[in-house]
C-alpha cells in the first residue's frame, strides 16, 4: 500500500475522496434554526440586496460553538474558508475589514425583540417535545464585563472604579460587583465595568426559559417581578416551586411567587438587614429599651406599603415615669438631645414567617438553584461573557445569540434522537 503523499493534488476535493462531512452538523444546526426564524428576516424588496441577517446570525452561531473570541477570529476562518461561509449563506469574500464589520453592524443595530422572538419560537419546540416542563424555575444573574482600560488591572490608571466616571470606550456600561470566595466564608469582592445577564432556567432540563441584558448596576431583585411577568405572557407552566439566591429576598418577590404564579417561594433569606442582637418585647408585645424599661405605644403608620408600629421613651414622654426615673441609665445620646429612643416593630404580617426555612422539602427544591449555575457555565462557555462589541443594545444581542445556540443545539439533538445529549454544549456537535 502507498503511502499518502501530502503534495499530491486532488482533481476533486478531499471531502469527496474520503467520504468526509465536515460542515454537515452545522448544516443540520441551521436547518434546524430555519423554521424558528419566522417573519423576522424579511428580505428587501428595494434597492441594492444585502448581506442575508439569516446568514450573519448563522456565522455568530458558529462563532459561539467553536469558543472563537473575537469577531476578527470569526472573519478570518469565514474567508479562509469559502465552503463554511457558504454554509452559512455568506458569498465568499475577500475584504476581512468588510465581513467584520457587517458582523458588528449586525449586532450593533438588529432590535433585540427579533432575536427574542427566535428564542421564544426555540423554547416552544422544546416544550412540544417534552424537553422543558417548567415545573421547578430558578432565577439568576451573570456579569458580562466589557473589554475596557479600566477591567485591565494590569493598567494603572486614577479613578479607576469611579461610578460617576464611565469608560469613555462604552458610555453604558456601569459598575458592577462579583464576590469571590477565595477562603471559606471570607468574602472578596471585586468591581468591574460591563452589564449582567438575568436568565429564569428550567430546573429539570437545566435550559434557559427567559433571559435579560441590563447595565451591572440593576439590582437582581427589581428584575425578578418583570422578568417573570415577561415569562408567563409566553408561555404557560404549571409551576411548582421557584429558586433564588439571597440576591432575590424581598416581600414583594414572595408575595408574587404565592399570589401570581401560585408557587413555592424557595428564595434563601437575606440576612443582610436582619439585626444581629434579639429583639426584646414585653409581655403585652411592646418593644423594651435597652435599659429594660418598657417603651411606650405611640401609634403605627405605613412606610413603602408595610405597616409600622412606632414605639417611644418613657423617660421623655411620660411624666409620671419621668418622676421616677429622671435620666437614662445609659446616658443614651438621644436621650441628651431631649427626644429619648425610638423604635419600631411590623405592625402587618410578615411573609417569611409563612414560609418553612429549615424544612427537609425547602432544602430539596432550593438545591435544585445550581441548575442556574451550570446553565450560566454552558453559556460562559459559549464566549458569552467576552463580548467583543460594545454598548447595551449590542452586548445584549451578543448575549441573546449565546442563548439561542444553547436552545438550538438542545433542540437539534433532541430531533435526531440525542435526547440524552440535550445539554451537551461542547461535546455532541464534535461527535455527529
């Protein structure tokens, strides 16, 4: 038997000498994109016809499953190879500059609702075939930093973290903050300009249902409301339970987990305004000073929709008591400016205490959270947290597109019978 011999030229190509499909599992990811795509590519009816949008998402899908980090990377490996660019509906070309730019362009000016509607279309499929059942959600976040002077710690630069200085290189991005654990519960955080990405995760499939780009100073817990409002105009689940760090704790949250979505709030407490030190009451239920004395009622009053009970001290409001007892024994400073100590107790229900905690069935379902966990880490490992574009509407889409090829990917191996290999991110398009 001959050896092979790499100079030898081949009359027809390679591909068809060895019986070799090396573009067909991308062909069989686009195929299967296609009926997604719906109405949101019209094509132009007038003047000179563009570079398809179908085309330019189907080269930013590529992008994502081989972890290339730049569209520079992207235009490259499309020109150097015709036969991929072509499968991706892209004409060959020759101008790097040009491909790269239209790239940008794309993610720059598509409205986001486009790409959210073929996200949508996505996860319905998945739901008709039994992959998604929506029984157990979990809500979390991810920061997106951008790729500015100010994230280099390798730069030294003045006012580095200053929230009222944004970079100039992407005016939108605002400051954010990852808290890193590098000794057992010692907490380090560390600050970073760019924008976080908000996904609700379906627990049992571990694939995200619902997902959301805004700058890294929004607080998780004012996007937990909307963002399942935005679900449930969408789709329909009976819903169990649904999970959430501590990031998410607020009574409004639990409130609408019980009353609108007729769930179990599996939201960790948030201890963070929880006062170390036991509060101590009376027998008649009123709050005891700090000295012992008993502190007097005086009234109640609504502040940001709960209802507070206002308490007093007797020294300054109560003669008779005064006559007894004239000073504080702790010579207290509020004492000394003449008004005495104030405090205060819920004069309504509170919510929490509904809900059982330490309970073997709320450890249950609240470990079910780390599905949340492991689909950011499918997503990070699509280059979704190197955006390589700049401003919301831009790394918003890049996001957008990072979740749509996690959801075209488990929908594809779900069609051809792979429905074991749903999450398989980096390993099942490698072994089609």
């Amino acid at each position: 038997m001959t050896t092979y011999n790499p100079k030898q030229k081949y009359l027809i190509s390679p591909e068809a000498v060895f019986g070799l499909k090396p573009l067909r599992k991308y062909e069989l990811l686009f195929e299967t994109l296609e009926p997604c795509l719906g109405d949101c590519f019209p094509s132009k009816i007038r003047g000179r016809r563009p570079i398809s949008r179908q085309a330019l998402l189907n080269a930013l899908i590529y992008k994502n499953v081989k972890q290339l980090p730049t569209l520079f990377d992207l235009a490259s490996i499309l020109i150097d190879n015709p036969r991929l660019a072509t499968t991706c509906g892209l004409p060959p070309n020759k101008s790097l500059y040009s491909l790269e730019q239209r790239l940008s362009s794309f993610l720059e000016d598509i409205p986001n609702r486009l790409l959210q509607i073929i996200r949508v279309n996505l996860v319905n499929q998945l739901i008709e075939l039994k992959e998604i059942s929506g029984s157990f959600l979990s809500i979390d976040s991810a920061a997106v930093p951008v790729v500015v002077r100010e994230n280099n710690l390798k730069t030294s630069m003045k006012d580095r973290f200053d929230k009222s200085k944004p970079p100039k290189r992407d005016p939108e991005a605002r400051l954010g903050v990852v808290i890193y654990f590098k000794n057992p519960f010692e907490k380090e955080p560390q600050y970073f300009w760019g924008y976080r990405n908000h996904s609700i995760a379906d627990c049992n499939s571990e694939l995200p249902l619902w997902e959301l780009t805004k700058p890294a100073n929004v607080q998780d817990t004012t996007l937990f409301i909307p963002l399942f409002k935005k679900l449930l105009e969408h789709f329909t689940f009976e819903i169990q339970a649904v999970m959430g760090d501590a990031a998410y704790d607020s009574e409004d949250n639990l409130k609408f987990v019980i009353d609108e979505l007729h769930a179990l709030p599996r939201v960790a407490r948030n201890l963070r305004w929880e006062k170390l030190r036991q509060l101590k009451l009376s027998s008649s239920g009123g709050r005891i000073c700090i000295a012992g004395f008993e502190m007097i009622y005086w009234g109640k009053f609504k502040d940001r929709g709960r209802i507070r009970r206002k308490f007093v001290c007797p020294i300054t409001h109560s003669k008779k008591f005064a006559q007894q007892t004239p000073t504080c024994p702790w010579n207290h400073p509020a004492f000394r400016k003449g008004k005495g100590c104030t405090a205060y107790l819920r004069g309504d229900k509170d919510i929490r205490k509904e809900i059982d905690y330490g309970s073997q069935i709320f450890k249950e379902h609240y470990n079910k959270r780390t599905s949340s966990e492991r689909v950011f880490s499918r997503l990070l490992t699509l280059c979704m947290q190197k955006p390589s574009v700049y401003g919301l509407s831009a790394v918003a889409n890049h996001c957008t597109i990072a979740h749509i090829t996690v959801l075209l990917i488990a929908l594809t191996a779900a069609k051809i019978g792979h429905t074991d290999k749903v999450r398989f991110v980096k390993k099942f398009l490698p072994n089609l």
